[in-house]
C-alpha cells in the first residue's frame, strides 16, 4: 500500500524573488525551495512537503529532484515552462492556436470565448459535471492568464493534483515560474 500523496503545481514568478536579473536556475530553484519550505512545512509533519522540481519560463530550464518514490506529474527533465502549459491546455480540449496566444501575450479573451461557449454547450447537453469543471478553470484563466490553472482561493493540501497561482501579482508572461510539490499524508 502506497503514501497518500497530493500533487500540487504553484505558479511563481521570478518577480516574487529578490533575485538578481541575470540569476541562473540553482540561485532560482534554491530561492524556490527556501520561500516552499517554511511556507509549507508544518510543525507536526503531517502533509509532509516532498519538493519535486522547478521549471522558469524566463531561463528555459527545469530542475527535477530525482526520487524513486514520487511520480512527477508536470515537472520532469527536458521539459519546459510553455511545454507543461500546451500540454495541460491540449488536455483541456483548448485549441492550440489560442493556448499558445494566450501563454505568449498573457491575453485570455480568444481562449475564454472558446470556454465560454464550451460550457454553454454542456449546459444545453446537461452535462453539469463538465460545465461545472470547465467554469472552475474559466476563473482561474482570468486571473492567471494561463490555461488550468486556478485561484489561490481553491488552494487544498488533500484535494485533487492541480496548478494554483501563487504569485503576489499577475506580471505576465516571461519569468514566470511552475514549481511541483507533493503533499504526504502517510499510510
């Protein structure tokens, strides 16, 4: 029987950091993982906070800790910021044309009428479940500027694997960053 682990991805952004512009990926990930640690970390270890990796959309690399235990979800080696993104929005069933748009100008409106219209349709069908799913990222797209990802108000250490936005402010597309951590809550 395996730990019960929930995956969590926060969107940071290099801006949330005092951190020289010219930083390399060590200085950022160990930036990362000191703001993580005490952020997350709780006196009585339970969730316990399983650091799996950094990914920056400004310097174009990733930094995944290696483990045999803990499956990454989003963050895995040679794969980037905009990858992870596309990626999540094709799943999504979001058009690629728009998600790319979307991800380069930080602009939703193209992506959010594709939305909106989606979730009109599964009203009509009476597909509630999906409509109700689909209206969850809506929010979280307006507010991040990034498709699947949603508001810091429905952040969950238990609840379902999913991206949250944790930045301060919303600076837009560049140096934005994708940390993946798991949640432990043991046997």
């Amino acid at each position: 029987m395996g730990n019960d682990r929930r995956y969590k991805g926060l969107l940071l952004d290099e801006a949330d950091f005092a951190l020289p512009r010219n930083c390399d990926m060590e200085a950022l990930t160990e930036a990362v993982e000191g703001y993580l640690v005490p952020e997350f970390s709780d006196e009585f270890d339970r969730p316990s906070l399983e650091i799996i990796g950094v990914v920056s959309e400004g310097l174009g690399q990733t930094t995944a800790c290696s483990s045999d235990h803990v499956r990454p979800t989003w963050v895995k080696p040679d794969i980037e910021f905009r990858d992870i993104v596309l990626g999540i929005a094709i799943g999504l069933g979001f058009p690629e044309p728009l998600a790319i748009t979307t991800l380069e100008t930080g602009r939703t409106d193209g992506i959010e009428a594709h939305l909106e219209n989606r979730i009109r349709a599964l009203v009509e069908d009476r597909d509630y479940d999906g409509a109700r799913m689909l209206m969850e990222h809506l929010s979280g797209l307006r507010s991040s500027g990034i498709p699947g990802v949603i508001e810091a108000s429905s952040f969950d250490t238990r609840g379902e694997d999913e991206i949250v936005d944790f930045r301060v402010n919303n600076y837009g597309p560049g140096r934005r960053i994708l940390a993946e951590i798991a949640f432990n809550w043991g046997q």
